[in-house]
C-alpha cells in the first residue's frame, strides 16, 4: 500500500481564524471548533485513489510535536504502551468532585469542577466519512486502566466507540447499534480493543469517543488506529436459489413453540403433538453456567445434546412434529449468562471452531426426515468483531456453505446480528446458498414484554400503551418490523419469527392482545411460527393464569393458551 500523505491546513488561516474565535466561545463551543479545524493533521486515504482493505484512514499514537492537537480535552501521559507518551482521562469520584479535562491552549490542564453525580469524561474527535459510506471500517486501540468503579449500567464504563453525524445534521448510530466495545472495570494493563462499524450511507462525519462514562477512575489510550475493512456490499442478483426456498418453504405452514431440551419429554411431545396439533419445535439447548470455559467441556456438551435430540427426533416424527436445531451457546459461551451471541465474534478461534460443530451436526443428522433446519447462532450479537474475526455477513455464509458441502436437505436459519432486535437484518444481505431462511424475534418494546424480569423494567404497563415515549399498537409493531417485510420484498427470501413472547403478568390481560398482534403479522406475511416457550420458564407459559404468584398452572385453559391452539389448529401434519 501506498504511504498515505496527510493534508495541512494554510497556518496562517488557521491561526488568524483561532485568534478571533478564542476571546468569545465557551469551551464547549471552543472544543467542538478544535475538533474539526485539526482535522488536517490526521492521515488520509486521497480521494484520487481506489480504496483498499487495510488503508489507514486515521491514527493517533500522541508522539511528536503536537501529540493533542486532535484530542484538547485530555492530558499527555508519560507512560505509554511501548513508547513514551498516550492519553490520559482521570475522573475522580471523591468530596464530590470529578476530574475534567476542560480544553486550554496549553492543551494539558486539568480542572475540579463541582458535580452532583458522575457523567462523562471524554474526548471526542471528528472524521470525515462521505468516501467510506457503505464500507465497514475497523478502529483499535490499547487501553489500560487504573481503578474504575463499577458500572451503573452494562453500557457505561470506558468508552471507546463511534457515532455519525448524517447529512440532514442529526446524529445516528448506524444500523440501529452503537458501535463499540465494552469494556472490563477495576485495574488492568494495557490490552488491545477493536470494533468495527458500516458507515451510514447518508453520513457525513464519524464521532470517535474514548473515555469514562458515568464511573470514577483513570485510563489511557494508545495506538489508536481507524482502517478500511470491507468494501461495501455489492447489490444482490436474484436468482434459481431464492425463488426454490420460497416455493419449498411455502408447501406446509408450520406453527409451534420453542422447546427447552429439559423438558423434551415424550408425555409433552405428546401434548403438543396430539392435543396441540403443533408440527414444529424449535430445540433450544442449554449449557451450565458454572462450567468451565475449556474445549473438553464444550464438547462434552455437544456430544451429550446430540444424544438428547437422538432420543428426541423418533417421538416428534411419531407426534408428526418437525424440529428445528438451534444453537444458543457457541464455542466460547461455556459458562456465560449474558454475552453468548457476542462471543461468536470475539475470535477466529471461536468461529474455526463454530464451523466444526455444524459440520459434525450436519454429519450427523443429514438423512434425518424430523430436522426442519439449522439455527446457526441463537441471537448473535456483532458487537465487537475481532481483527481476526468476520464478520456475520462473511461468518454465516461460511457456515452455510460447510453445512452445504455435507448436506443438501435441510434449511438453514440465519439470524440478524442484534441479538432480538429484527431491525438488524438491514446489516446483512442473501448468502449464494441454497434453502435458506432469515430467522427474527419479536420481544419489542422490551418494557412490556419484560416487565418485571429485569430490574430496568420494573414498571407494571398495559398493551396497547406508551413505552419508551411512543404509543405501542400493532401499527407500531408493523412500523418496527419495517426493514423486516422491505428484505423480504426486496430479496424475494422466506422469513421466519423463530422467537416472540410476552410476560404473562402484564396488565388487563394485555399479553394476550400483544401476542395476537405478532401472530396476525406472521401469518399476513406468510412466515412460520415459534411461540417462546412451552413448559421452560412459568412467566412465558401460556398455561399460567396473569397473577404473578401463581405458579402452578391454571385450571382452565388461558386466552393466550386458547389463541396459540386455535391457530395451531389450522396446522397440517408435514
């Protein structure tokens, strides 16, 4: 690659410009103009040249003569990752002061101010983005830290993350994420952080943000480095593949529930299959969560959940039940709560050995007639991609086609890669395989369907109703499924809504009204079904009558229940 040459600024306009803006701006308003008139310094990809995997389009290693110039709100610090200088953010969280770093033109002061809770202390520094819209861009840096306090929410921390600045002025996440990585608490050495973004194809500029978010401490940042990843994705021919999956798809509707390999019995195989007249499950795994993360214990797991769906498989064909295999925990999850569609990107290692397990899946089941399809990955998470790693788009159609070369028959499932939120499926385009299905969950808005799960979601909130500033109808739903039926149209591609549920609690029986809403929505677009979930966890069972504390089954069938069974009435055997 070609040396990349940066672009300076006439010194003597930049100055003369300074000096008139310096006797009358707030600091705040003095930052922003910082921020963007140095800009100059930074490397650049010229506009005259063709983009390539691995240009450099920004780096700030805090060496030289100016090593702030593009970072006025934070501090130089003498001790570096391999060199002598990186940038140093402090809060302190004591008599109830804070550290801010406020701009100066000695660029290094450091300023108590009175503060009644802690925010933010950060830096924030603008590039220039129109030229990558549509690539997927990487930023690294190394990071250490010295006492950081605890998070309040799993989202604030040390902040190393990206936001656009689009052409109409209003700022945005892209793809309906917020690009970044999350990063530990407490005290830790230096270590390198990625994450990767697509820009926007109406951005202008990308907001680079490093420091502490709403937490006391100190960290340091070195070596930060923004390059080009991929290249946009070219448009999508459509063809044979695309058009054989929705005819082959299409032949039988299949509506069911998603089955917990705990409670796969054959007395609630039974129920399901002949009181029910479901002909789908959905076999969800699970893993412990106090194993240890060792390959022995993943694949003594794998080995053993293959044994469970053996023994399953002959009772669902007698019930007339197809089974869809999904996988919740990847290698890496072994004993995770939280994070499991996360970890799947976090090496190649991981995902080297995400494609053995589907291989030795489809190995195995290949001549089964029960198995519906492959879930690749329950809920992935594309936070945080390693450098090493690939992303969803790349990783997915990597699995597919390892599934392919050993079988032919089955569907393979893939989900968006924001874990429930269907939006994300904007961020991927059809994979050149063949039976393939996009895979989306419904729970929105997450303070109904949640409510009283998590301690975010506290508050009791009847259906139809306002959440999270809006008035949630099946309007809204449809309005929030948008990108959903837009990919479907667009790619001519089978949907199916692999997960949705709403807590059985929920006021004025308003569960019952939501679920409707989302079942009425599948079957206008023509999608099979799972409900979330039979017989797993009570506040789901559509068995449980809405009072919390009850939690041994009704003695009557419920709504909800007797909603699921009408529509599960109308099923054919397959």
């Amino acid at each position: 690659m070609k040396p990349i040459t940066p672009k300076i600024l006439p010194s003597g306009i930049f100055s003369r410009a300074f000096v008139k803006l310096l006797a009358c701006m707030s600091s705040y308003a003095l930052l922003s103009v910082l921020l963007m008139g140095c800009l100059a310094s930074r490397k650049s990809v010229p506009f005259t040249e063709e983009i390539q995997r691995g240009d450099v389009i920004f780096e700030a290693n805090f060496e030289g003569g100016h090593p702030l110039v593009n970072w006025p709100r934070g501090t130089l610090s003498s001790d570096g990752f391999q060199s002598e200088h990186a940038l140093c953010i402090e809060r302190r969280a004591s008599s109830n002061k804070a550290v801010d770093n406020t701009p100066s033109l000695s660029l290094n002061a450091q300023i108590l101010v009175e503060t009644g809770q802690l925010e933010t202390a950060y830096v924030e520094s603008f590039l220039s983005v129109k030229k990558f819209r549509g690539y997927t861009l990487s930023f690294s840096a190394m990071i250490k830290a010295q006492d950081v306090t605890q998070k309040p929410k799993r989202w604030n921390g040390i902040k190393f993350a990206a936001r656009f600045v689009m052409a109409d002025g209003t700022e945005g996440r892209g793809d309906n994420t917020w690009p970044g990585i999350m990063i530990d608490t407490g005290t830790f050495d230096w270590r390198l952080c990625a994450f990767k973004v697509v820009v926007p194809q109406n951005a202008t500029r990308m907001i680079l943000t490093v420091g502490l978010d709403s937490v006391a401490g100190k960290v340091w940042f070195d070596n930060l480095k923004g390059s080009v990843r991929k290249a946009p994705l070219p448009p999508v021919v459509l063809g044979i593949k695309n058009a054989l999956a929705n005819k082959k798809y299409g032949r039988t509707r299949l509506r069911g529930v998603m089955l917990s390999d705990h409670v796969a019995t054959e007395e609630n195989l039974r129920v399901l299959g002949q009181e029910w007249n479901v002909n789908l499950v959905y076999f969800h795994s699970s893993f412990p969560s106090t194993s240890k993360v060792v390959p022995a214990t993943y694949d003594a797991w794998l080995q053993a959940e293959m044994q469970k769906l053996d023994a399953v498989l002959p009772i669902c064909k007698k019930y007339g039940i197809k089974v869809a295999l999904g996988l919740y925990f990847p290698p890496g999850s072994e004993g995770l709560r939280t994070g499991r569609g996360e970890v799947v990107f976090h090496s190649l290692k991981n995902q080297k050995k995400l494609v053995w397990v589907w291989e030795q899946f489809a190995e195995h089941y290949k001549n089964s007639d029960v198995i519906w399809g492959y879930d690749l990955v329950g809920e992935p998470i594309e936070r945080n991609v390693a450098e090493d790693a690939e992303d969803w788009q790349d990783l997915s159609e990597r699995l597919a086609k390892a599934i392919r070369a050993i079988d032919t028959k089955h569907f393979i499932l893939i989900e968006p890669p924001g874990g429930d939120d269907a939006r994300a499926i904007q961020k991927l385009r059809p994979i050149d395989v063949s039976n393939v299905v996009y895979n989306i969950h419904m729970y929105a808005p997450h303070p109904f369907t949640h409510q009283g799960i998590y301690s975010g979601f506290a508050k009791a909130g009847v259906y139809p109703g306002e959440f999270q500033g809006k008035y949630w109808d099946k309007a809204q739903m449809q309005e929030w499924l948008k990108p959903v039926f837009e990919f479907q149209k667009k790619y001519e591609v089978p949907i199916f809504l692999g997960e949705f549920s709403a807590v059985r609690w929920a006021p004025d029986n308003s569960a019952y009204r939501y679920i409707k809403d989302i079942i009425e929505i599948a079957e206008e677009h023509d999608w099979n079904w799972v409900y979330h979930c039979f017989r797993s966890y009570h506040g789901w069972s559509v068995e449980h009558d809405e009072v919390r504390e009850h939690t041994a089954p009704a003695t009557s069938p419920t709504d909800r229940e007797k909603l699921l069974r009408k529509w599960f009435s109308k099923n054919q055997k397959p």
